[in-house]
C-alpha cells in the first residue's frame, strides 16, 4: 500500500515537473530567455507581487491580479510568480501575458502610439482650460464701467421740455446741495 | 463672444461625441484575440477519462477547434450538442478538443457519460493553457489551421452555422 502511494506521489511529481518544463518552453517560445537570473525567498515574492499589480485580473471590473481572490487571477499570480522565479523581469512578465490577452491585460498603458494621448490629453485639458480662464477674465475687465465718481455722469444735462427745467434744477439743488440746481465749478489743483 | 463660446464648445463636444457614436454598438468586453494569425500556444494536457497526454504538436496536419468549457456553464451545455454533431461529421478530417475550464473531472466525466462524448476533453487544472490562450471565460472557442495557427476566435455558445463557417476558415477556405 504504502509502496502504491509512493509510485503514485512520484507519478504526479514526474507529470507535474514535465508539465513545468513544457510551460516554461511556452513562455520561452513568446518572451525568449529569461533575462535575470533565477530568484527566491523574499525578493520573489516583492517582485511577483509588483508585476502581478500591473496585470488586470481578466474576469473582474478594473482590479489588478494581485487583488482578485478569482480562481483566474490565482492561477494568473501561480504564473507571475513561477516566471519571476526563473528569472524573466517585469517587461518579460507583461510582454507574455500581453501576447495572449492584449494590451487591455496591462492596467498601465504603456507609452507608445495613441496611449500618448492617455498622459498628454489632462496636460492640454489644463493648459486649454487655464488659457480659456484667463482670457474670460481679461474680457471681464475690460467690461467693467469706469468707477462711479460721486456725481453721475449726465447730471448736467437738462431736458429738452424747458418746462421741466426748473424742476430738474430744484431736485438738483436739493439732491447735491449745488445752489440754483448747478454744478459750482470745482478749482483743479 | 457669444459665437466664441460656442465654437470653443462645439471644439470640444465635437470629438467626444464622434467617440461615443463610433463605439455605441461596440461590447466593451470584446477584445480582439491577439493571437490570431499566429502559432497557437502548444499544450499537452491529460484528458479527463485517463490515457496519454494529448498534445497540439501531435496533431499538425489537421484542423483543430479547440473549446474551452465546464460543466457549471450554461452556454457550454448549450453549444455541446452542435459541438457534438460537428465533430461526428468532422470525423478524421479535423480533431475536436475540449479543455476543461475551473471545473473537477468527476463532475466532466459525469457530464460527459450523461450528455456523450464525442471527443475528448482535457484537463487544465493550473489554467496555465487558458492563460496562454488568453482565454477571458467560458466557452471560448479557437479554430487552428493544418499548420497550427490560430484563424479564428468565437467567444460564448456555438450554433451549428457559425460553427461550420469558422471550420471552414481553419479547413483554409474562404469564407
């Protein structure tokens, strides 16, 4: 019996090995060699765990690999972290999971083509709207009425009715306090 | 500057709008497989009933539809008597390939007796083939040429007539 559960163990410790070697060959045939030397311990799990953080989690809404608890988005971290371990870097990772998912797996669009536009667009969005504030502004200044002074402007005139004449003048007169309703001439110094 | 103001927000709308309108009947949850006109991932995956290892290497030469499943699927259960009934027409002239998406083999296997089978299905239990494929969910289909390269990606359930005409790229005829 006990002799049975060893070639067993031993079965699936040959297949599952075979296994690792034909998945490796997989990602070598996309990404080639890996370009690091093979890593361990506590440097492995950092760097996994970085590059599994740019991946999105392909059954979820807008959550990276390294957040999702989904059955994928494990099996996903198994493969970062099996690729990180036999030395392949962060480019390598994203490259090779890009290859079968597309550019939507990475969650940080790369630089290059119409992705300019992603990092670009808020800059000229500022720049525009900064441009559009200042010159709305200006305009408004412009706009303004010249500071009241303490007479309005106008006031001297007289109506055309002469009949009303003398009455423009008493109000003038009780308004401002100018004598007979007219403006007294003001000495500029 | 009334005309200013508007022009300024025409500018702006404008491209927005001619944005939302293009994609307006676009599912967002589409992407394009980027694998296609390329070499398939190679594979070589035990199937669910026991026997040797089945690899894609192995089976150069012929057409394969490759389709990705599991038995809590609704759409699989679907799209597996048009599958079925393919594959039997198909006969030796294109190999039909199940592979078993997040599910256990004795809950396939009990499928597979209750419902036929008509050509094996393979196990997948580190998901790493549906990784290289890219698979999203299930069923996900893909459709191999003769010399390994993937022609043709269908996402969700098959019906017979998509089926034959997506066959029928990978057999390298034109649609």
């Amino acid at each position: 019996m006990t002799r049975l559960i060893a070639a067993l163990l031993l079965a699936v410790a040959t297949t599952t090995s075979a296994r690792a070697a034909e998945t490796t060959e997989g990602v070598r045939a996309v990404v080639g060699a890996p370009r690091g030397a093979p890593i361990t311990g506590p440097d492995l799990d950092a760097r996994a765990k970085e590059a599994a953080a740019l991946l999105r989690c392909p059954v979820c809404q807008g959550l990276s690999v390294a957040d999702s608890p989904a059955t994928m988005a494990v099996k996903m971290k198994a493969e970062v972290r099996e690729m990180v371990a036999a030395g392949y870097d962060q480019d390598q990772v994203l490259a090779y999971f890009e290859r079968s998912y597309g550019e939507f797996v990475r969650l940080k669009p790369p630089l290059r083509g119409v992705n300019w536009l992603v990092w670009l667009a808020p800059l000229m969005g500022l720049l525009i709207g900064g441009a559009f504030v200042a010159w709305t502004l200006r305009g408004a200044k412009a706009a303004t009425p010249p500071a009241m002074t303490q007479v309005p402007v106008g006031v001297d005139a007289l109506p055309e009715d002469t009949a009303l004449v003398p009455y423009v003048l008493k109000v003038r007169e009780l308004a401002y306090g100018w004598p007979g309703g007219v403006r007294p001439k003001v000495e500029r110094t | 500057m009334n005309r200013t103001v508007l022009g300024a927000g025409l500018a702006l709308a404008l491209p927005l709008l001619v944005v939302l309108f293009a994609n307006l009947g676009r599912d967002p949850h589409a992407v394009e497989s980027p694998l296609i006109g390329h070499a398939a991932p190679a594979f070589s995956l035990s199937p669910v009933d026991g026997g040797p290892a089945v690899s894609l290497a192995s089976l150069r030469g012929r057409p394969v539809v490759l389709n990705f499943w599991a038995t809590w699927c609704i759409p699989c259960i679907e799209e597996h008597a048009a599958l079925a009934s393919a594959a039997g027409r198909a006969g030796n002239d294109a190999q039909f390939l199940g592979i078993v998406y997040e599910d256990e083999a004795a809950q396939v296997q009990r499928f597979l007796q209750e419902r036929g089978k008509a050509y094996p299905s393979l196990l997948d239990g580190d998901g790493k083939t549906a990784i290289s494929y890219g698979v999203y969910g299930v069923p996900e289909s893909y459709f191999i040429d003769a010399e390994g390269t993937i022609v043709a990606k269908f996402v969700g359930p098959l019906d017979p007539s998509t089926l034959e005409a997506h066959l029928a790229l990978a057999r390298g005829q034109k649609p």
